[in-house]
C-alpha cells in the first residue's frame, strides 16, 4: 500500500473511532440528563379565580355578626401537595376585594394526576398568640384560610377547576367582657382551653398553646380570632388585666367552630389583694400580678415572666438578665426556695392542653408551671427551642460557678427517673423565671 493510502486508511480509522466514542459520550450525556429530568422542577404558569368564604379575612364588621370577607392585594396563597408538606409554590392576589385573580408559578414534578393540593392563605405572622383585639388586627395578623384543587394533567399543570373558594379555618368571637354588673376594659387579655393553636407554619404544622394579647386602646369588647383542633365545646380560661391594674379571672364554656363569627359576654371576677394575713392557698394580686400564697410570709406569680396567664410559657432570659422586668417587689427565687417549692405535693399534667408540673399547694387550690423547655446555647447563639412540653427549666438567683446557676427541672415522667429536682445549667442558656414575693403588710386603715 502506498503511503498516501496508508495515511488515508488511517485517517478513515480515526475519524470512525472518534464517531464511535462521541456517540457514546453523547448517550452518556443523553441518559444523565433524562435521569436528571424525572426531578427535575417543571414550573407551569397558573392562573386561577379565587373568593374568601364569609368570614374569612376580618377587615371590617357588617352587618349584625357578619364580617366582611376580602383579599388584599399582593395576599400571597401557599399551595402544599396532598401530604402537606411539599410547598409546590406560591400565588398572588391580584386585586383586593372578595374576589380575586390568583396567579403564580407552580412546580408539578411532585404531583399526580388525580392528587388533591391544598391553597392555604395564612396572614405574614400566621401566630394566634399576640393579639390586638380588633378585627383589623385579625386580618394583617391572624388570618387563615384554606381551599382544595384537583389535578387534572401535570404537564402542562391543570386542575379540574379553575376556581377555587378559601373557608375560614378558625373562629372569631367579639368577646364583652364584664364583671357581672360593669363593663372590664381589658389592657391585656390571656386565652387557654385544650387544642388551642398558637401558630401556624406555612407547611401548616401547628404549635398547641395559650393566646395572649394586648390592646392598644383598652376596650371591653375585644376580637379575637381562636383556632381550635378538638371540634367539641371547651371550657375557655380568660385572665384579664384592665386600664387601671385590675386582674380579673373567668371561663366560658363554648364550641367555637372554625369558620364561624360569634359574639359572647364573659362574667369576669375580680382577685383580691394579698396581705400578711392572707392564707396559704388564697389567689389574689400583689405587686401588681396574680399569685398563690405558699406559705405564711411568701407568694409565687400565678404565670411566668411576661406571660399574661398561667399556661403561656413568657419570656426566656439567660441567667446574667434572669430578673428583666421585675418590679414592685418581685424576685427571682434563691435556691432553698425552689427547694422548698419541688418538695410540694406535685404531679405532671396539663392544664388546658399545656403540659406541665401542678403542685397541690391547698386543697382545691395549684400552682401550674408549664413545661417551657429552654434555649440551648451550643450552638452559639441561643436559637433552638429544645424541649418544649416535656421539661421545665426555671432560673433560681443562686450561682454555683462562673459557668454555672441552679434551676428547678422537672420532666415528662417516662423522660427520666429522677422527675423534679434543683441542679446545675449552663448561665448562657436562655430558661423561664417564676418569681416569688414577700407579702406585704395589710394596709393602716383609720
């Protein structure tokens, strides 16, 4: 053969090789990338028509115990998959008003034909805790809603209807407040009964606990929006605080179902002062908060540090600022106080759907403090809440080291042995107080 036939074959050859091993590279990069594809995001444009169900966004009070039902414009609706957990994305309102166009982005790769989403409206905050009590208060911040959609094809993404009306799923209650003969202008107000929601998450996970709130302008008629899980009538706890300092207690047995507006008048009681001759046992008010006598000289705080009612697990403070907001003769208790506190008949429990440890102080008459868990330092900073409604964790005013203070601990009795106890914590973790007081001697009176 030649040499320019040679050069010729060879270059024949080459070209065949290179053929070869492209073409296989390009199945290999064929196959990745259908792989790839079966998870790959598949976003489709949807538009909807949307309506808000009477009595779902609280903006204004019509007539009678109606409420006016409206979108904002901008209001964003969360769609979930049929197990609630996969976010698949986000529409908006297009206009304000009763009705609205609902347009969006929404990926598709994780659903079915046939699947039933769910659209969920829920208000910025989404929390049932920290009310205003007003109904405008009620539509920036407590507000949620929610309604269903079939799948009809994924791609492109379609459902059986193009319309979709979002129910209410929680009640509002103008409650008047009174103490059987005048009106109670409430300042503050705290909410506890079983299956009361605090908050939801836009996967729709819910957190179980009291509702508290503070008005700007005290009123006797508060608004308040409550969603409750249990579907039956509940004995709701109502402890309220009035523009000059009164504390007033009280309950209301209801079934407030989700969706529905209702008005109800709640016969508050007063709690008296507590004095030197107050006995063990007596519920009343001294420095300016309620409290149960325990002994002959001392009272504990009926709720935690900036809590507004027993059930609500309030403020969680290192132990460097564990007396924040302590006044009027309030203090954190020192170590063989909370000794003497764990060596009370006490049993865990819970009251009004908290979890927590009731200690029999009379009879007829307990102490609650509920399993608030604590803040834990590692990692640096304190941001994970551990612990909640299986431990609590409560400051004492006593050192033990540079690193450490005491605290009174209690636990879930399947948790650990040892079910209540004063030890060691860390200084930099961020734990509840319950103060204690001294009480006071009975005004002179001429």
């Amino acid at each position: 053969m030649m040499a320019g036939q040679m050069n010729k074959a060879m270059k024949v050859k080459t070209i065949k090789t290179l053929s070869g091993m492209l073409a296989m590279l390009a199945f290999t990069a064929c196959s990745s990338n259908t792989d790839e594809a079966v998870n790959a995001p598949q976003f489709w444009h949807v538009t909807l028509t949307a309506s808000m169900d009477a009595g779902t966004r609280a903006l204004s009070e019509g007539e009678g115990n109606a409420i006016i039902s409206s979108f904002a414009e901008n209001d964003e609706v969360v769609v979930v998959d049929a197990d609630g957990t996969t976010i698949v994305g986000t529409l908006k309102a297009q206009t304000a008003g009763t009705s609205t166009t609902l347009t969006g982005d929404l990926n598709a790769s994780s659903l079915d034909v046939d699947e039933i989403v769910t659209l969920r409206y829920r208000s910025e905050k989404a929390d049932y805790d920290g009310q205003v009590g007003t109904l405008a208060g009620i539509a920036e911040h407590q507000d949620y809603a929610e309604g269903t959609l079939t799948v009809k094809t994924t791609s492109p993404l379609e459902f059986t209807s193009n319309s979709v009306t979002l129910n209410a799923k929680q009640s509002i209650t103008k409650f008047s407040f009174t103490d059987g003969s005048n009106p109670v202008n409430a300042e503050t107000f705290g909410i506890a009964a079983v299956g009361l929601v605090q908050s939801i998450a836009t996967n729709g996970d819910q957190t179980v606990g009291a509702v508290t709130g503070t008005l700007t302008t005290p009123s006797s008629d508060v608004y308040i929006a409550l969603r409750n899980n249990t579907g039956e009538k509940q004995t709701y706890s109502f402890t309220v605080k009035d523009n000059t300092g009164n504390w007033y207690t009280g309950t209301k047995k209801a079934n407030l179902a989700n969706g529905k507006n209702y008005t109800a008048t709640v016969t508050l009681t007063q709690l008296p002062a507590l004095t030197s001759s107050s006995s063990v046992g007596d519920i009343g008010v001294v420095g300016g908060l309620p409290a149960i006598v325990i002994s002959d000289t001392k009272a504990v705080a009926l709720m935690n540090t900036g809590a507004l009612c027993p059930e609500a697990y309030g403020e969680y403070l290192t132990f460097a600022n564990r007396a924040s907001g302590l006044s009027n003769g309030w203090y954190v208790p020192e170590r063989a106080e909370l000794e003497a506190l764990a060596v009370i008949s006490n049993t865990w429990g819970s009251q009004n759907g908290v979890n927590g440890r009731r200690f029999n102080i009379t009879e007829g008459k307990t102490l609650f403090l509920p399993a608030a868990g604590l803040y834990d330092n590692d990692p640096t900073p304190a941001t994970r809440l551990s612990d909640v409604s299986t431990h609590g964790y409560y400051w004492s005013s006593s050192s033990s080291s540079d690193v450490l203070a005491l605290r009174l601990c209690f636990y879930k009795p399947d948790n650990l042995d040892s079910n209540i106890d004063v030890i060691g914590e860390a200084k930099v973790n961020v734990l509840t107080v319950r103060p204690f007081h001294a009480l006071p001697s009975p005004p002179v009176t001429e």
